[in-house]
C-alpha cells in the first residue's frame, strides 16, 4: 500500500477509486436500473453479431454455425449476380430517396405551423390527433388503405360517382407510389413533429419579443428565429435519415405491396424475408443485411462528414 502511495500518481488512483466505491453504494438502486438496458442491449444487440459468420459460409441449420462449411466471398458474388437483388436494392433507394425528398421536410413545417397557433388547447388537441396514427400497426393501416384506395375502395367509388374514371391506386406504379409515400407522411409526420416541437422549446423566447418589437410578420420569424433555432436538430435526423438510405422497414412495403406492383415494392427487406425465412437460405439473407449495415456506416459517416465541412456539428 505504501508502494501505491508513493509512486507517481498512485495517491490520485486510490482517490477516484475510493470515489467510485462511494458513488456506487450511493446510487446503487440507479446502477441496478441500467441492468436490465445492459442485459437487453448485449443480447439482442451484440450477441448476434456472432451470427454474421453464416454470411461467409454454406450454412446449415442442423450443423450450426461451427460445423457449417466455410465459403468465403461464395454467398456475395452470388448475390451480386442476380437482377433481382439489384431491383430490390433500386426500389430501396428510389422509395427511400422519395420519401427524404417528401417525407422529411413535412413534420419541419407541420412544426413550424403548430408553434405559430396562440390557443394552447387547441394546439394540444392537433397534436394529439396527429400523432395518433404512429400507434397504430402497419397492418390495420394496411386495411384501411385497402379500404379507402383499393379498386372498389370509397376513393374509387366516389371518383365514379362524380363521373370520373377509377384510379388503381395499389394496382399501378406512380399511383401507388403516391399513395406509399402518403401513407407513410401521414403515419410519421404527428410523431416527427414532437421532436421538432421540443427544439423550438429551446429557442430564447426574447428574440420573438425583439422582432415583435421590430414589426417582424410571422413569416420572417419562422425563416430568422424558428429555423436556425432548430437547424442543429434538422442536421442530425437528416444525417442519421440518409444513414438509412439502404435500409427500410419491412412492415410498409410488405403491407402496401401486392403482386401487381411487386416490380416496385420488392425492397431489400421482403426480399432478405423472401429469400431467409420464405426459402430457408439464411446465408443469403444474412449477407444482404451484412451489406446493408456496411453501406448504411459508409453513408452515415459521409453524411456526417459533409456536414461538418459545411460548418455543422454533425453527430459527433
């Protein structure tokens, strides 16, 4: 002990862990909080990172992991030889790109409208309503959908009776694609407004009061204060959005999508569920998602790399 003390910084290291010692019998109910996160975040996060070896090998499902045939590159070279993981990777990008262009600036301006209203429960009661439809499953929106745009759905019946032609709306390429990228801005758009909405929360609220005071209409508010306000939060969710340029949900295209128009909405993920779960080759359906994890990191450190040359703080 007295060797401790007397080295080069050993007084210091026996200080913080004594520290250390202190704080986590003080807060040790806090620690024992974290436990359950911990255990949840290695389980299901870290521990099927072991799985990726199936990636690289003729996987056998009876075998396992350890006794299955090593192959190497074999599984991406196949995979980068068929047309149809190259039309699911097309139709990831285009409806991803769609819905960057259309869907990402759309709960921006539903926010910058909702902070503009002066009746606090009127304000409370729109948000509620709207976002309400992100608790619903992708599957009773599916219903409704059909319901609603289907050929005999009540958007079609209502067309013809005020004498107009049906419009196959889940049944042609731009149609649906207008209805996807739709539905999908309804269902995020409320729960993206909150974020945005709590941005604005931060905003001095005596740069309002100096422009009032300036005669600044609304407009010139929203474009001078509101936005740089909140362009720090706009940066990071378009950052980590293009990030997932190469990934999508499977849920919404395997809803909305039908065989009519399964040309577009084959997507990397019904595809991956096509080819793992539909046909039992999980080498295959392994390596596509390794594929898009690498090429996600790729696109998010580019993004984040441009970002901070124009002057932002990035994500990190």
């Amino acid at each position: 002990m007295k060797t401790v003390l007397s080295s080069p910084g050993g007084l210091e290291r026996v200080k913080k862990k004594r520290r250390f010692v202190q704080n986590l019998k003080r807060d040790a109910l806090l620690y024992a909080l974290l436990l359950l996160p911990l255990a949840y975040i290695a389980i299901f996060k870290y521990a099927p990172i072991y799985g990726l070896l199936m990636a690289f090998q003729d996987y056998n499902i009876f075998k396992g992991i350890s006794g299955s045939k090593w192959v190497g590159m074999e599984v991406f070279q196949f995979i980068f030889a068929q047309n149809a993981f190259y039309r699911a990777l097309k139709n990831t990008l285009v409806l991803n790109l769609l819905d960057l262009i259309a869907g990402f600036p759309a709960p921006i301006l539903l926010a910058l409208l909702l902070n503009e209203l002066k009746q606090a429960k009127f304000k409370k009661m729109t948000q509620t309503v709207l976002y309400l439809p992100h608790f619903l499953s992708w599957v009773i929106v599916g219903g409704m959908v059909y319901l609603m745009f289907s050929n005999i759905g009540m958007v079609n019946n209502l067309l013809e009776s005020l004498g107009m032609e049906r419009i196959g709306f889940l049944s042609q390429k731009v149609p649906w694609l207008v209805t996807y990228i739709g539905v999908g801005i309804w269902h995020g758009i409320g729960w993206g407004t909150i974020i945005y909405l709590a941005a604005m929360t931060g905003i001095n609220r005596e740069l309002y009061e100096a422009s009032d005071i300036d005669g600044c209409t609304r407009i010139r508010k929203m474009w001078h204060i509101t936005l740089p306000g909140i362009r720090q939060t706009i940066v990071i969710l378009l950052i980590l959005q293009i990030g997932r340029m190469v990934s999508i949900g499977f849920d919404r295209p395997y809803v909305l999508g039908n065989s009519l128009v399964g040309e577009y909405s084959d997507v990397i993920s019904t595809y991956v569920y096509r080819i793992g779960i539909g046909s039992g080759d999980f080498s295959q359906a392994t390596a596509v998602g390794l594929f898009q994890s690498v090429v996600g990191l790729v696109l998010l450190i580019a993004a984040n790399f441009v970002a901070k040359k124009l002057g932002e703080d990035g994500i990190w």
